[in-house]
C-alpha cells in the first residue's frame, strides 16, 4: 500500500465523533469571515469524506459538515450586520482587499441574498458575501434558505466527491503505480508554487499602486483648497 491509503487507513481508524468534530471544525473556517481564505476546509472535508468506510458515516460528515458550512456563513452574517461597513475597515478586511469586498457586493447588488448561494465556490469573495449580507441588512429569511443551500450543496460535492475517491484509491494506484505517484506529487508542489507566486505578484502590485493612489488624494486636495479660493503654497497674494 502506497502512503495514500495509510493515510486514508489512519483516519478510518479515528473514531468518529473526532473525525466529525474535525470536520465541521474546517467546515466553520471554510465559510467564517475572511478565514476560509487560508484554512483549506475544501481539502480537509475531500480527505475525510475518502476516509469514510460505510454509508451512515458517510451521510452524518454530509449532514454536519453542511450545518458547520451554514454555521460559518452566520459569524459574517450577523458581524456585517452587527457593524455595518465599519467590517472593511478592520486590520483583517484591509488585508483582504477593497476589490473582492466590492466583487461580494457587486454579487448581492445583482442576485440579491442567493449571492450567498452563488459564490459558494468563488475563492475568497464565497467569505465576504455573508459578511456583506448582513451589512446590507438583507432579511434573514431571505438569508437563511440562501446559505443552507449553497453550504449543503458544498457539503454534497466535496463530501462525495472525497468518497468516490477514497473507494477508487487503490485502483488507482494498481494503475499509475509509485512512478505516477510521485508524479502527482510533484504536480501538487507545482501548482503550490504556481499559487504562491500569484500571491507574491498580487501583493506587489497592490503595493505599487498605494503611492499612487496617496498622490491622486494629495493633488485632489490641492485642487480643492485652490478652488475654494485659499492661497496655495508659493502663491502670490492679489
């Protein structure tokens, strides 16, 4: 057996509440508020949903992974609505950017509170939108029915999905062998480093662009004070 399937033997083997509790741990994280940018629930439910050795395991990680989904939609949900738009201007929503909180409300803007169900599997804008939700005050029974259904239909895809995979492993690896596992591995480092360097390049240009947009605010400043017929600096008085 490849170091694949001694994973997936390992987390058989846990007893399932803790398998469970992990998972609509991640599943929270997933959704929660700017946290899913970094927490890779999506991965976590995929393994544990591959580790699952008999259907009624299988339907409770469905049933509570779904919940947890649902559950982290609300942190935003009811921050947004707690405080308002004052939510972008903290320490972690300027970290995540002025343009995806606007890709989250342009989304609402147009689909209304199914936006929560839309951008379900949109990276980084599928955290804003509840968040967003709540700032605009969309109703909660509009709400609510938007983010069960865009959580379980998350739960549905990676649960499952980890479970076909799970049972089709060791086909798999009789197949590809240890040559084509190490070449899966080697393609996963690949797109890691791929992802990192967008990252990287993303920052660097949000950092080139700060100058500029303060020396845009300094020069609208100066135009104002002139038009409001206040002496500039150097200027001669008439």
């Amino acid at each position: 057996m490849s170091w694949i399937t001694d994973i997936l033997d390992t987390l058989s083997d846990l007893p399932t509440p803790v398998v469970l509790l992990a998972a609509a741990a991640f599943s929270i994280a997933e959704s929660g508020l700017g946290v899913g940018i970094v927490i890779p629930g999506e991965t976590v439910v995929l393994v544990l949903g591959a580790a699952m050795d008999n259907p009624v395991a299988l339907v409770s990680l469905f049933l509570i992974v779904g919940l947890a989904n649902s559950a982290g939609d609300h942190i935003g949900y009811f921050l947004g609505r707690r405080y308002g738009h004052r939510l972008r201007d903290t320490y972690p929503g300027r970290r995540i950017g002025a343009a995806n909180w606007d890709r989250a409300l342009q989304a609402l803007q147009r689909y209304g509170a199914w936006a929560v169900f839309l951008t379900r599997l949109l990276p980084i804008v599928r955290t804003l939108t509840p968040a967003t939700a709540g700032m605009a005050k969309v109703p909660y029974p509009h709400f609510l029915p938007a983010s069960l259904t865009g959580a379980y239909m998350w739960s549905a895809l990676y649960v499952f999905a980890g479970a076909l995979a799970g049972a089709s492993v060791e086909r798999i690896e009789t197949v590809i062998g240890n040559t084509g596992t190490v070449i899966l591995v080697v393609l996963v480092v690949l797109v890691l480093v791929v992802f990192a360097l967008r990252r990287r390049r993303a920052g660097a240009v949000r950092s080139a662009a700060a100058p500029l947009v303060r020396r845009s605010t300094v020069s609208v400043g100066s135009d104002e004070a002139g038009a409001d017929g206040e002496p500039q600096a150097g200027g001669k008085r008439g």
